[in-house]
C-alpha cells in the first residue's frame, strides 16, 4: 500500500504546485492552464477514492466545459494585465496574514479532530460505480437532479440575456 | 491505504490558497478561477469522507454542486464580459461607481 501512498503525495505536491502557480502568474492563460492542471490531479484523487464517475464529470465538466469558456472568454477579453493597485495598498498583507490564519485554522482542527477519524473501512465491490451512483440519482435524487435541468436553463437564459447586443438603443 | 485526514488536509490547503487568491488578485477571471479551486477543495472533503462513511449521498451532492459551479461560472463571465464592455478595464479596483 505505500505505492498508493507515494502517488497520493506526489499528486498532492502537483496539486499545491498548480494551485500556487495559478495564483502566482501574471498571465491569465497560464492561470487557466494551471487550473486544469489542478482539476486533472483532482480527478485522480476521486479515482483513488473509490469515485469514478465523479472523476469523470470532474474532467468533462471542469476541466472541459468550464475552463473552455474561461479560456473563450479571456480570448474576448484580451490577456491585458491589471497593474499594481494603488488604490488599497494595505490589502495585500492583511489579506495574506488572514489566509495564513485560515490555513492554521484548518491545521489546528485538523490535528485535534483528525485522530478521531482514523479508520477506513474497506468498501464492498460495487461501491461509488457509476451504476450505483446512477441508480441513487435517478432513484431517490430524481427531483433534484430534474430541479437542476432548470437551474442551468435558467443560467443559459441569464448568460445571453446578459451579453445581449440591445439593438433599439443606439 | 491513504489516511482521510490526508486528503482533507490537502483540501484545506487548497481552499486556503483559493481564499488567498480571491483577496489578493484583482484580475476578476483569476478571481473567478479561484473560487472554482475553492469549490473543488470543498468537493474534494466531501468525497473524502464519503469514502469514510461509506454513503453515496455525498458523490451525489458533489455532483450537484458541479452542475451549480457550472451554471455560476456561466453568468458570472457574462457579466465580466458585460462590465468591460462598459468600462473597458477590469480591474476590480476601479469598479466603485455605486460607492456613494
């Protein structure tokens, strides 16, 4: 099992990286592209926990769909680059100084509770297949899984209703 | 056999730099990205600790809160489309009209 191990953290280290590096560089692409890189080792990771068909909407959803129309829409937009502000100069350290207290937040209660949460048990066979996952959805979640068809009708009809041409005004 | 508490560490440090990146960017679209490594931080927990429990209820409400992201991304990025549109910059700095 140690193999399992030295993948969790060697995709871990991926996922920090990415993360950093999208938050790091200046370029947008290269944000976009690092987040996709972030989203794939994700999807690995539901993959290693007994998640497949998670993992799979994790990369046709995130890492297809959504970061596609980030990537379309910073094409429109143009790869221009906001200079430093000098508007709220003192934001940045404060804002640094309250994430690093969020992050030993976490730890904190990570390392009083964690112990408690020790043991994995080992799952039946056919647990997290998408055959289960599918039954559940469309089973016992049929309503809200039809609830958001209509959310994401709802988005679409927002989205182009937004971006609008207004053709009478001139 | 990786520990939960591993991957909900790593889940935290993920949120964490997503929170950082939402403070101290001000490109609206890397802010935007930053609140999806957010909500894929918190997924990753959720699905974690469906593994631990072993209910399926969790894979499904990261499933939903996938096709919510998706439905947020798509109007949050036509309104950036629309406001530089009108202002034809998109610091997030400069978007203070409604200051009083």
């Amino acid at each position: 099992m140690t193999v399992e191990l030295a993948l969790f953290f060697i995709l871990a280290i991926i996922a920090i990286g990415s993360a950093l590096g999208m938050l790091l560089s200046s370029s947008t692409v290269y944000a976009a592209l690092y987040l996709v890189l972030n989203f794939c080792t994700v999807a690995v990771f539901y993959i290693l926990l007994n998640a497949p068909f998670i993992a799979m909407s994790q990369i046709s959803v995130y890492a297809g769909a959504i970061m596609v129309l980030f990537l379309f829409v910073i094409m429109l937009l143009g790869t221009q680059s906001v200079p430093p502000s000098k508007v709220l100069p003192w934001q940045r350290p404060v804002a640094m100084g309250l994430a690093l207290l969020l992050a030993a937040e976490a730890a904190y209660l990570l390392f009083v509770r964690g112990a408690a949460a020790g043991s994995i048990p080992q799952p039946v066979e056919s647990f997290g297949s998408p055959q289960a996952v599918g039954r559940a959805l469309f089973n016992e979640y049929l309503l809200p899984f039809e609830i958001t068809s209509v959310l994401l009708l709802v988005a679409m009809v927002g989205a182009i209703i937004l971006t609008r041409k207004e053709k009478g005004r001139r | 056999m990786v520990p939960v508490s591993y991957y909900v560490g790593l889940s935290a440090v993920l949120f964490s730099i997503g929170a950082l990146g939402v403070l101290i960017r001000r490109n609206p679209l890397v802010i935007f990205m930053s609140i999806e490594l957010m909500l894929n931080a918190g997924n990753l927990a959720m699905v974690a600790f469906t593994r631990m429990f072993l209910v399926l209820e969790g894979q499904i409400f990261v499933f939903f809160v996938m096709t919510v992201a998706a439905a947020e991304v798509a109007v949050g990025l036509a309104l950036i489309v629309t406001i530089f549109r009108s202002r034809h910059s998109i610091d997030v700095d400069l978007m203070s009209n409604l200051k009083g």
